[in-house]
C-alpha cells in the first residue's frame, strides 16, 4: 500500500521556495543584527528532503523539542539535498533534520562545510542499497550484467541530485560492468516507489535504489543484492547539521540537539509512527506517542 509520504514527495511548496529565498511568510527582514538565519524572535528553519522520511521524522521530533523551549520552528520540505545544502550554507535554513555528509553526501559536504556545523550523529548504521523484490531470482549485483533483459535495461532510482543516484550512477555501475546494458531511471523517489508497488503488485522483476532506514523495507517485502566489491559505500551516521553560527545564537539548542541518539529499535519505531496510516498527516500527533513510549530514548528528551 503506498504511503502519504509519496503524494507528498511530488511538489515543491511555494513556502519552501519563498524559504530559501530568504523571504518566508512572517519573516522580519526589516532588521538585520549581522547574523544569517533566524534572528531573535523569529521562527528557526527546519529542512529535511521530500520523501525521505528520515529526515520528516527528525525534522517533526526537532520541531516537537524545540517548541518545548518555546522556540518557534518551521518546517519545511525540498525536493532535493542541492537547494538545501546550498539554503544552510546561505543561512536561509537553519538546521538540516538528516543529513547523510559521510559518504552519501560527501560531495555537499565538502564543498559547504566551511559554512556548516555539525551538531550530532544522531543514528550509526545507515546504508545505500540496491534492491529487488524478495521474489525475484537475482540475489547479488555481479549477477545484473548477464540479466539485464529481466529489467528491461533499467535501474529505478530517486532524485538526480540525490547522493545514492550518484554512487549508483559513478561507483556502482562502473564497478559491475553495467554502464552499457542499463539506464539510471532517475525523478524522484515518489515516482521510484509508485513503480516498485506496481512491479510488485503484478509480481513482476525489477530492481531500485534504496536506503536502509527506510519505511518501505517494512511495507514491502525486498531483498538487498548483495555488494561483494562493496561499490555502493560503507555504512555511515545520519547528521543533524546547522548553518554556522547557530549553536552562538541558541546554545542550549544546540546542547539538546547533540544529545539525540537513536538506536534501531527507537528510531524504526519513530518512522515508522510517522509514515503510518495512523497518522497520516498528523506527524506531530506521531511524535507524541513515540515520545510516550520513549521517555527515555536519549538524555534530556522533553517529555512534556
């Protein structure tokens, strides 16, 4: 069953433009105290990737915390990590809910780290994947050269932008052989995933670019191909990064913030209240009985 997160991952909000052009709705631009980003009395910019629920989950948790300091937060979703790296590093965005800058990011990352802060790995353990249904016959991608008619000569991936669109395209595919008998479907990980589900629906092959966590391991039943040449990276942590100068402005922000670390059980718990029919469209509602029964998922969590 396809989940809300696929609908929502297809547009890019007018707020989220007017955000990162630095001229949101209820923004006060008339004063300038000399620092980017949110200034006294102003809301802090939570931004997370459309679609990737990693970071919807981290961005409503950051926003459920942060209201708790009676700090004002908005939120908001882009369609791509280039616009967001590009939004903190100009201070236009405060705080990047879940950002992959070890490997999956590392391009984004060197080139804007200057103007970033690095404030937790909240998560250790995330990896890139590529992936067919459990179904299917192929169990390794050594094996995906000599069966690229099974898949009629395509790979389904996400964003172009995207960090695992490139190691699939400059790491993966090089390393199997398979520049010449596939294409990188690339457009956006609503459209990867409303291909997935009908592929699967009729119990057809196919094969996707993947991540683990991820909500769509728990609602379809995949297999991960194996990596002997390890070609799509070592497992890396999931950031919580924010625009320079943000722990001066918020200190005690900053120190809650660093404290988050999610363990498996905590955060699939997490995503997976999110990304639930249960709460469909209510990720605040979500948070809050995750938080219920996770009074104690990392020190000074603001239960109240």
């Amino acid at each position: 069953m396809m989940k809300k997160r696929i609908t929502g991952a297809l547009t890019l909000s007018t707020a989220a433009l007017l955000a990162l052009a630095g001229c949101s709705a209820g923004a006060d631009t008339s004063a300038d105290d000399g620092n980017s980003g949110a200034a006294a009395g102003e809301a802090i910019k939570v931004a997370y990737v459309a679609g990737w629920t990693d970071g919807e989950s981290l961005a409503y948790l950051l926003k459920d915390q942060l209201e708790k300091m009676d700090q004002a937060v908005e939120i908001t979703d882009l369609t791509d990590n280039g616009p967001l790296y590009a939004g903190l590093s100009q201070g236009d965005v405060d705080l990047h809910a879940s950002a992959w800058p070890e490997v999956t990011q590392i391009e984004y990352w060197e080139d804007y780290k200057d103007s970033l802060e690095d404030l937790t790995t909240y998560y250790d353990g995330a990896v890139l994947t590529i992936a067919v249904p459990s179904y299917s016959s192929i169990t390794s991608l050594e094996e995906l050269q000599e069966n690229a008619g099974l898949f009629d000569g395509e790979i389904i991936g996400i964003e172009p932008g995207a960090g695992l669109t490139s190691v699939t395209q400059n790491s993966m595919m090089p390393a199997y052989g398979l520049e010449d008998d596939y294409t990188l479907v690339t457009s956006s990980t609503a459209a990867m995933l409303t291909v997935l589900g009908e592929k699967m629906e009729n119990e057809e092959e196919v094969v996707v670019t993947l991540w683990r966590p991820f909500w769509a391991y728990n609602d379809y039943d995949l297999r991960d191909l194996e990596d002997p040449l390890q070609a799509m990276g070592e497992p890396e942590g999931l950031h919580v990064l924010a625009r320079d100068g943000f722990s001066a402005d918020y200190p005690e922000i900053a120190d809650l913030i660093k404290q988050i670390k999610l363990d498996d059980a905590a955060y699939g718990a997490l995503e997976g209240l999110v990304t639930s029919d249960e709460f469909e469209g209510d990720p605040e509602g979500a948070v809050d009985a995750w938080i219920a029964d996770h009074t104690d998922a990392f020190p000074g969590l603001l239960a109240s």
